[in-house]
C-alpha cells in the first residue's frame, strides 16, 4: 500500500481534507503526486522557478545538494571522471551500463566517421557574418541538421534513437570548431578520423591547412596529451546535471513533439544565458575587470553589501549547498596542470585570492557561497587557449549527450506530456 500525503485546506472557514499518493524515489525525497490537484481544489501550486517541483521521473542523473553528490547512472562523478574518458561516459548515459573494450572501440569509430558535416550544411556559415558569436552559429547550424535527417524517429527502436544520439554527439564538435573558425576568418579544418573525440576538436580549433600540428618553432600548436586529459575531463564533467534551465527546455521541446535537432538547439540557447551555462565566461571578464590581487579586497566588500549590485561570478549554485563535486574535481586538476600548461599566473592569483576569502568569510559560508564549476572551468579553459567566446560553446559539447539521453527518456516515458505549467492571473 502506498504512502498518502493528506493536505488540509483552510478557505473562509471551511476546511476538506485531500490524500494524495507519495512516489517512491531510489535516491532523495520522495514526491507528492499532485497531478489531479487542480481538479480535486480548484487552486493552483505556486512555485516560481520550479524549486520544489518534480516534472519528471528519470533514471540519469542523480544530485543531493546538501551533500554535495552528483552521480550519472548511479556512478559517483568524482571517481567516474577519474577512471572513464568521456565516451566512457557517454555510453554509459545512453547504455546506463558502462561499455566493454570492444564496445568502446565501435563507439569510438562509429563518431569518429559521423563528425564530418553533410557539403550542403558547410554552405549555411558562409551566411553569417564573420564577427558572429560562435554560439549563435552553432545554434542555427545544429537547427540546420533537422533539414538534412529530417528522419521520422520511431521509440519503439532503439536502433533509430541511437543513430540519432551518434550523429548529434559527433557533429556538434565539428558544428563549434567550423563557428569559431568562421568568426575570427580562417580557413575550416574538416575532421581526422585518426584522432580521438577531443583530440579531434583541439585540432580543429588550432590546425591550418597542410599543418599537421606535429611540429612546429614555438612548440605553441602542438597538442599535449595532458591537454586532451584536461578537455576530456571538462566534457565529463558537463554531460548531465539533472533537470537544469537546459535540459528542461530540451524535455520541454521534445514535448511538444519537435524534431531532437531543434530540442538540442533549444536547449542550446538556453545555455547560452549568463545565469547558466554562460557562466565561466562571466568569470573570465570578471577576473580581468577586478585587475589584480590588490583590488579583490575591495570587490568581497561590493558583493557582501545589498545595496551593490555587484556579485561574484562563479560562487554559489541554485542546488548545491555544499562544495560542488565538479568544482572539486577541476581544482584538483587546476592545481595538477598549474605548472604543466602554464596558467595564466596573474588571473590565478587573483582567481586564488578570491576562493581563499571566500571560504574562510563567514558571510560566503553562512550563504554556503562556495566555488562552482564555472569558477574553475574559465581557468583551465583559458589554459587550453580556448578562446573566451567558446566557453560556452565547451559546455554545449559536453552536454549534448545529457540533453540527448533526457530527450530519449521523455519520449519513452508513457507518462508524458506536452509541457503546460499555470499561472496566478493578476491583471484585469
């Protein structure tokens, strides 16, 4: 027999009792089921930006905040990324198992030869001006892919569903490296199938015609495999995050029975925002405007005073109230790279001061005001010489396969439905 909830309502006077079941949960709280609230009361819920509302039921992701836990398929993240590259854990979110040798090695292939783009598709980033944000570009050119496999996607078959996820996973690397390429005016560097998943993309972003990058004078573009370590990991570490801005727009999207091209290109958008997956850009700029060490003293206070509207980037998360488990694992890596990549001495400084302010000041800690992963990530990021303008666009590629997997499980869930949320009329 299920648990109920009994909910007493008090309106002028007159007071009914309703029962409603509570949703077992594997991991964290359970649910009140609510779905018939509105018909059994008349009243709506009200919960601005869905805090204590669950929209779904999923078997990906799992966080506890207050702990500070992330797991994907029940792996805990911190000691996932140390063991599994990133197509490791991409199969893992698509399979929930993670692959054998034989299977990694056909999954490996198998995007390795999907990462080339169709000629046609080549066509539509000449269209954009060559100051265009790579963000904008790679949106409009992952919408694009709806036109060229406008295939029909039957749930029933897993075969169709994976082909989908594969094409996705492997082009929207080549989609960001051919934006960043047509932004600044270099020539575009197709895919090297002899290249692993981010090995493929550095040497994207970095290569020249006829360059092989395997040697050059100042030793500047050639890829280090700490480099491809430091990258992966990036990726590892943004490929899911539960029922975040994005993928909720994903599922939302999918709900509406769209095409999975324009679900993830919605959901690219979402990302885009300063609040989200903009973030670690936002640390960048922020730790140049701030200038040097002397002056960080002087920006703690800004943001510690409520009549300033200054606020530090990349401190806080709206789940974790804890450290986040990313976060930990990047200022792990950080401080293993800091000598190996050379990074940037004076934006460390600045970046080291900060954290240790902020925790050791009981105002940061009070708020649990910790570093996030976009504390860290702009960093190493900045080390890989990834240009600021494709922090975001690192982000999209990592998660494409958490928004992938999430757009599969709304679309096999016999539950589902269209997304339709309600409102507390106030005007006339």
């Amino acid at each position: 027999m299920k648990d109920k909830a009994t909910i007493i309502l008090d309106i002028d006077n007159q007071k009914q009792e309703y029962n409603y079941d509570i949703l077992d949960s594997t991991r964290g709280p359970k649910a009140v089921d609510l779905r018939t609230f509105y018909s059994d009361t008349g009243l709506f819920t009200y919960d601005v930006g869905f805090t204590a509302t669950a929209a779904c039921s999923s078997r990906v992701t799992y966080i506890d905040g207050k702990k500070g836990e992330l797991r994907y398929r029940g792996y805990e993240i911190e000691k996932l990324v140390s063991k599994h590259s990133y197509l490791e854990v991409c199969f893992l979110l698509l399979n929930e198992k993670l692959p054998t040798k034989e299977q990694l090695m056909h999954f490996d292939i198998e995007l390795r030869h999907r990462s080339f783009l169709h000629e046609g598709l080549k066509n539509i980033f000449g269209a954009f001006p060559d100051n265009a944000h790579p963000m904008a570009t790679l949106s409009a050119g992952v919408t694009s892919l709806a036109s060229f496999y406008f295939d029909h996607l039957d749930i029933k078959d897993d075969i169709e569903y994976k082909e989908m996820a594969y094409r996705l996973i492997a082009k929207i690397p080549t989609v960001a490296a051919f934006a960043y390429r047509h932004s600044i005016g270099t020539p575009l560097i197709e895919p090297d199938i002899n290249l692993s998943f981010t090995e493929n993309f550095l040497f994207m972003m970095r290569a020249y015609p006829h360059n092989n990058l395997k040697v050059t004078a100042d030793g500047q573009e050639q890829i280090n495999p700490i480099e491809i370590k430091a990258l992966d990991t990036i990726f590892s570490l943004h490929a899911d995050h539960e029922q975040n801005a994005s993928t909720t727009v994903v599922r939302s999207v999918a709900s509406t029975g769209a095409h999975p091209y324009v679900a993830v290109s919605s959901g690219i958008n979402a990302l885009w925002g300063r609040a989200h997956g903009g973030a670690n850009e936002s640390v960048i700029a922020q730790l140049n405007m701030i200038g040097s060490v002397e002056n960080v003293e002087k920006y703690i206070k800004k943001a510690k005073d409520p009549n300033d509207e200054f606020r530090l980037m990349g401190f806080g998360h709206r789940v974790y109230k804890n450290f986040d488990p990313r976060a930990r694992v990047l200022k792990k890596l950080q401080d293993e790279l800091k000598q190996t990549l050379k990074l940037d001495s004076h934006l460390m400084e600045i970046a080291n001061k900060i954290e240790a302010i902020a925790l050791s000041d009981e105002y940061f800690i009070k708020r649990n005001l910790y570093p996030n992963i976009d504390f860290y990530t702009g960093i190493i990021l900045t080390a890989l010489r990834i240009p600021k303008q494709m922090f975001t666009a690192i982000f999209v590629i990592g998660r494409t396969v958490g928004w992938i997997t999430q757009y599969i499980e709304f679309k096999k869930d016999n539950q589902s439905k269209i997304a339709r949320p309600r409102q507390v009329y106030k005007g006339k």
